[in-house]
C-alpha cells in the first residue's frame, strides 16, 4: 500500500502511528509545506516570549520519521490534487502518486482586506516561521510599540507574548468583547482588566482599515473609528480558516473546510481528511464544522489512518473546547458558552457565580436538565468534570446546587454519576 499524507501536524501524526500499528510494510510519503519537524503550534507564542527553546517544539521526537518509515518532504507545498489519476502535484512540479491519501494542511491565517498591509513590519501568527520573521524585525529595528489585530485566542496569546519581550502592546478587535466567540461580556472584561492591569491597551468594535508607513515600513494604523495608533509592527491574528485553496478543481467536496463522513472520507474515493482542515461533527451542535482544537485533530487522523489501513473505525465528534492563561488569569470554555442570560427561547437555563474580589466568574448553561456549556475563569480545577459531563449530557439537576461551588468535585456526584466518569481496571468510585 502507497500511503501519502500532506501535512504533518497533529492529524498527521496521529494518521501515521494509526497506519504503521496496522500495516507494518506500506509505504507512507509525507508533504509538508513548512520546513521543520512536527511541532506543537501552540508553543509558538512561548518560543517568540522566550519561555521555551526551539529543540522543545517538538511534537514528537526527532527520530519520528525514521522510526515509523516515513519518506518525509519538508517544504514542499501541494499545488494541486487529481483524484481521478491518485496523484498530487507540489508547487515546485514534483508529482507524487497513491493508493490512499490523507489531507491534512490544517488552517491558513485569515487576512482581511486593509490597505497597506504589504508595508514592512506587518506579521501573521500561527507558525514558526512567523516567529522566525518577528524575531529578525525586533533585532533589525527599534520596536517600541506593536498592535495586534484579533482578540482572539491567537491574537491574546502574541500579544502577551510581545508584552514579555518589553513592547508597549494595543489589542485592537472587532467584536464588544475579548474571545468572544467562547467567553461572554463578563468574562471577557475580566481579561481586559488584567492586560489593562500589565500596560497593555485595548480597543473594542472598531478594526484596522489602513497601515499608515513610511519608506516601505510601518509608522502606524487607522482604525475604522478614526483613531490611530502608532507603532513599528502589525500582527494580524484574526484567526484561521481551513486551507482548502489547492483543492480548486479537483471535485473533492469543500465548504468552510473539506466534507468528511464518520471515517473521515471526502467525496473522492480513498481520499480522507483530519484536523483543522475538515468539517466534522459537532456533537452539540449537532451539525459539521470546523473545531480547530489539537486533541480533536490528532483523533481525526488516527482514525483517517485506521481506516486507510483497512480497520474500520468511526469518529464520534467532538465539541469547542479552549483553554487560555492570560497575564495570569487562567480560563477555560467548553461546549455552547455564549448564549445570553435572557434565552428562554433556546429553552437554556444560565448559572452564573461571580467573586470579584477572588477574581472568579463561572457560568455554566443548561438545557433540559443537561450541560451544553461552561465558563471558567480564575478558578478552572473542575474543567475534567464539566467536559465529562456535557460530553455525555448526563441529566445535573440535582446537582445544581453544587455545579458552582468551590468544593464541587467528583466526590460530590454520587455512585450513579461517577460510574459514568471515572472506569478502568482497580478503580472504585
């Protein structure tokens, strides 16, 4: 069997240790547009903060490629996909064939349309290479002040990133409030208060409209509300969106992200996709879209490389779940998390504990007696809990009482709760 896979972050790997646990012998071919080794993408903001060195990047160890068989081609970008010849084409001509292929380009950096971002001084966020190219501006030129475009999880985490290596930081973003696709207005001012409490400023509903520079390099920004703000560098971290470009003509089902059934399959017969770059399902939505989470990724691929090695596996969905620590404020979101306080319609019920002083805020919402969603800040130890039981919408009414509380935990559920939780060889609860 002539295995390839493009990619080579989490779903990739996870694909390629499910292919060589079941087939010993096939070949597998590895594409990958970046030049470096699997890494966790996440740490990319530690690296540019100078909290982790590069040799811990890693994903896997250096040896990974070797040791499971893998021809690896590091910096080579599919260009175009033929399923009808079972063949890919690189963007420099190279053409490789198969018998099954496994797409995994994960997410591309979502860029809007600003005048100007051509100037020099203007970054994206999302893989080493972009540290790489920040790191040679801060050394090349006197960076006092930077903005970063997206309150986001990406946008957050290279703004503190920037913070910690001395740089005067103003977050500029779109929406009424900070990761306001996962956390709600009160939350998200508990993190403005506390990158506000670290000099760092914050600008809500408005966005970058113009680069203001000078001599090919960045002086500054114009915001749709008419400010502007000085600065010698621009991160545009609005987020991603699945990178599906190079599919164009090839008949392979797409709509935000490539179209994939319980086994990870795409409309083209022994193509399969995984991680950032599909639509699969939400199990509380109940609907397919993208969840660009790193666990889910690295499940997606596993079971895409199962199946390609001829298993038969399913993969049940997942849901939003984010985690993010800022300027020592930790949180965490899971499941459906920004319905309003006021959503009878939706037949949801929202409990909110608040603690201002201990700069705790929980929300949790119900619907039907089960848990959809969570909020946690500043107090995040029961996270484990609360994903266990949204993901198995276990019935918590009688537990209302307790789901916010500082001493909830597994010990107050009863028998009946915690045999759904808790289950292996020697364990008793």
């Amino acid at each position: 069997m002539n295995y390839l896979i493009v990619g080579n972050s989490a779903a990739a790997v996870g694909a390629i240790e499910a292919i060589r646990a079941a087939d010993h012998d096939g070949r597998i071919t590895l594409l990958a547009a970046e030049p470096d080794h699997t890494y966790s993408r996440p740490l990319i903001s530690y690296l540019l903060a100078g909290k982790v060195a590069g040799e811990r990047m890693s994903y896997r160890p250096a040896d990974f490629y070797e040791a499971h068989g893998v021809e690896a081609h590091l910096g080579e970008e599919v260009a175009r996909v033929d399923p009808a010849a079972r063949a890919v084409t690189t963007a420099a001509g190279h053409r490789f064939e198969y018998d099954r292929l496994l797409l995994a380009t994960g997410g591309k950096p979502f860029v809007p349309p600003i005048a100007g971002l051509d100037t020099g001084g203007v970054f994206t966020f999302t893989q080493w290479d972009d540290v790489r190219r920040i790191e040679s501006h801060l050394a090349e030129h006197a960076v006092r002040d930077a903005v970063v475009l997206g309150g986001g999880m990406i946008g957050l985490k290279a703004a503190e990133a920037l913070m910690a290596r001395g740089l005067k930081v103003t977050i500029v973003e779109l929406a009424d409030r900070l990761l306001s696709t996962t956390l709600d207005a009160e939350a998200g001012a508990i993190l403005v208060e506390a990158l506000r409490c670290r000099d760092a400023a914050v600008c809500l509903q408005t966005t970058v409209d113009r680069v203001l520079s000078r001599g090919g390099m960045i002086q500054g920004v114009h915001l749709t509300n008419d400010f502007e703000i000085y600065c010698q560098m621009l991160v545009v971290a609005i987020g991603v969106v699945p990178n599906v470009a190079f599919l164009a003509g090839s008949g392979i089902a797409t709509r935000r992200g490539i179209v994939v059934d319980e086994r990870m399959r795409t409309s083209a017969e022994d193509v399969y996709a995984a991680g950032d770059v599909v639509e699969a399902d939400d199990v509380l939505l109940g609907e397919k879209r993208p969840i660009p989470i790193l666990p889910l990724a690295y499940r997606q691929g596993f079971v895409a490389g199962r199946n390609m090695a001829g298993l038969d596996e399913c993969y049940h969905g997942g849901m939003a779940m984010n985690s993010i620590e800022i300027c020592d404020v930790p949180t965490i979101s899971i499941g459906r998390t920004t319905v309003c306080d006021n959503c009878s319609d939706e037949g949801c019920e929202v409990l909110v504990r608040r603690d201002a002083k201990q700069g705790i805020y929980k929300k949790v919402v119900l619907r039907e007696g089960r848990m959809v969603g969570v909020i946690l800040v500043g107090e995040i130890d029961n996270a484990g809990i609360f994903a266990g039981l949204i993901e198995r919408q276990l019935n918590v009414e009688a537990l209302k009482p307790l789901l916010l509380s500082s001493e909830f935990g597994l010990l107050s559920l009863d028998s009946e709760y915690r045999k759904h939780m808790v289950s292996g060889p020697g364990i008793e609860v």
